[in-house]
C-alpha cells in the first residue's frame, strides 16, 4: 500500500455519509445490495462491477462495499480496493478523520504484522491534531511489543501515563506480556501492584500471564503464591491457568502437587483438562492404574471432545 493511501485510507472510511452530497437520493443511480456479500469473491465481483460503471458510483457506494470486506476482516483486500479507488481519481481526500478511523486501520495492519504502517497511522493521529486514545496507544503497544521492541514499548507507556491515557486492564495486559516475553517477569510483576495501587484491578488474564511467564522460568513456588494471593484478593482461576500451572508441576514430576490442584479444580467446578495437559498425564495415568485417585480425577475433568 502506497503512503498517500495509508494517510487517506482513514479519512475515507470515516463519516463520509455525513459529508457526500445527498444526490443520490433522487438521483437514476443504480441500487446495490451489499447484504448479499459474504465472502471475499462476493466483494471482489460487486468491485468489478462497480469500477465498470459509468460514470462511477458514490463514494458512498463504494464506502459500504469497503465496510462488508472490513467485516470480514480481509484487511489487505479493503486496502487494495482502496488503492484502485485512488487511481481511478475518486473523491476520498475531504471526509471528516477521526482517531477511531485511524485505530481501526491500524488495528488490520497490526493483525497483518505491518508494524511499519501501524506506526505511520499512529503518527499521522497526532499529525492532524488529534488526540490519541487508549485505543490507538493499545494497539500501537501490541504492535511494538510484538515486535520485540521492548525498550519502545516501555517508553510509550510513560508517555501515556504523563498525558494521563486512561489506562484499563487489557492495556496493562499487553504491557505485562510484552514484558513477560522480553523474560523481564521481575519488572511485570512489579507492574500488577502498580495497576492495583492505581485502582485498575487485575483479571485472570492478568494473573495467568504472569504465572505462564513464571511457570516458564520455573519459578513454580512464586507462580503458586501468585494463584493463593489472586483468590484471596477474588479472582478465581480459570481452566487456562489451572493448565499452565499443573503442566509446569507435571515436567518437574510434582505428582503429589499435581493430583492437590486437580483436587482443586474438580471441587471448585466448571474447570477441565486441555488436550496438552491431557497428553502429558498419560503416562501417569498409565503408571498408577485405572482404581487410582489420579485416574478418577482427569476423568472427572475431560471434556467431552477429549
């Protein structure tokens, strides 16, 4: 995608019924009925047509058609047909921009692994005098962090914090993962009584990536505490964090741990055994038997596909 779509690309798909002239409401226009698209093809041939007409049809027209394929997340083909807009010179250079245009094209280019074009949309947010919200800064931070730019990362949350960015949970989310696969546990821990002292509670996904990362380095004594201190302060764990934790204790062959968490989980409810974890104890199970309280245990916590 060329740099004059990346800057104009969110002008275009922001508010641009409020600002297209109202011609075509009276006008001999063809019709389209853009509820019928639910596949890529669908989209590419109602396109096709489109770019056939003479002379061509709205902005507006053309803007539905770009929000069915952004629906159907196929972000690299939005912008394709975008471009194809630009050369046939239509009108896509006078809509109101917004951040949440900006945020949204960004998002796509992130889940493409664009990092270079998430980083320009986020520029141009500023550029054009706009604010910057959590949104924008959220995903700006998954795209760098994702990246392996850890240092950046860290900087733009300090931005944040002194341009007093709300910062919510899942934006602490991202820090704390970042953090965690840069093997920087010790400065992520740090950071979950920081968004505690300041009134942002941490969830499970909180509490399981930080245990996940602990897990990982084999840091099972701390992983525990954290588990004991999260029910104490009312986060339950959920069947994710139960698996990481009891894969880890099955690698160290912890088996005595192992059949206290499976314990846990079947009193407490709702919780199962994922295919991994599964897989790991069937060597276990092998070894202690079918009339074995390990045994009656995972039996009680498969689900039903296992």
């Amino acid at each position: 995608m060329s740099l004059k779509s990346a800057l104009i690309f969110p002008r275009f798909l922001s508010n641009c019924c409020l600002h297209y002239h109202l011609i075509r409401c009276f006008s001999a226009y063809p019709r389209f009925d853009f509820s019928r698209i639910v596949e890529p093809d669908d989209a590419i041939d109602e396109f096709r047509n489109m770019l056939r007409m003479h002379p061509l049809p709205s902005v507006i027209d053309f803007t539905k058609l770009l929000s069915s394929v952004v629906k159907m997340q196929q972000f690299t083909l939005a912008l394709h047909m975008f471009d194809k807009m630009l050369q046939r010179n239509a009108p896509v250079d006078h809509y109101t921009l917004s951040v949440t245009s900006y945020s949204s094209l960004m998002d796509g280019y992130c889940k493409m692994g664009r990092i270079d074009e998430v980083c320009l949309s986020f520029s141009m947010i500023r550029a054009n005098g706009l604010e910057r919200d959590v949104v924008s800064y959220s995903i700006m931070l998954e795209a760098i962090f994702g990246d392996g730019r850890c240092e950046e990362g860290l900087k733009l949350f300090k931005e944040m914090e002194a341009l007093q960015v709300y910062l919510d949970t899942a934006t602490y989310g991202i820090l704390l993962h970042g953090l965690c696969n840069a093997r920087r546990i010790d400065e992520a821990l740090s950071m979950l009584y920081t968004m505690e002292n300041k009134g942002c509670l941490p969830d499970v996904v909180i509490y399981t990536i930080l245990i996940s990362a602990l897990c990982e380095e084999g840091r099972i004594g701390e992983a525990k505490n954290l588990m004991v201190q999260m029910v104490i302060k009312g986060c339950l764990p959920d069947s994710v964090t139960y698996n990481i934790y009891v894969q880890a204790l099955l690698k160290r062959n912890k088996m005595d741990d192992v059949i206290l968490v499976l314990k846990e989980m079947t009193a407490r409810g709702g919780c199962t055994l994922g295919a991994t974890t599964f897989t790991m104890l069937i060597e276990p199970l092998r070894r202690e038997g079918k009339d074995s309280v390990l045994f009656d245990l995972v039996k009680k916590l498969l689900p039903k596909k296992l």
